[in-house]
C-alpha cells in the first residue's frame, strides 16, 4: 500500500473525515471523542510515514460515525 497513488488518495480520504470531524464541533466530554483521537493519531502518524492501508482509514470513517 506504499505506492503514491493510494498513499494520496487515502490521505484525500482522512483530509475529509477530518473536515467533517471539525464541523461536528465534538464536546471534549464526548464518550466517543478519546476512540477519535485514538484513531486518528494512529491514521496520522500512519499518513506520516507512507503507510496508510484502508482498513486503518476506515477505522477513522467509524469513529467519526460514532460522534
């Protein structure tokens, strides 16, 4: 899952669950905020080192669901 193409469109993918995230305007004292943060911290640091795979950006798509 390292080649270029699908490392941008993933990213793409997080850049908008992120949006998304932010336009909830989620309370700190959200039951589901600390899964969020959890998850997008993996999905970050992921994105960071080119290892972005579906399943970790779909983890953040269900999280975000959840809120």
């Amino acid at each position: 899952m390292s080649d270029t193409i699908t490392q941008t469109r993933l990213s793409m993918r997080l850049d908008i669950y992120l949006g998304n995230y932010t336009g909830k305007q989620v309370r700190s004292d959200n039951l589901y905020k600390r899964e969020w943060d959890a998850v997008w911290k993996i999905a970050d640091n992921a994105r960071t080192n080119s290892n972005l795979t579906p399943e970790i950006v779909d983890d953040v798509r269900m999280a975000l669901n959840k809120l």
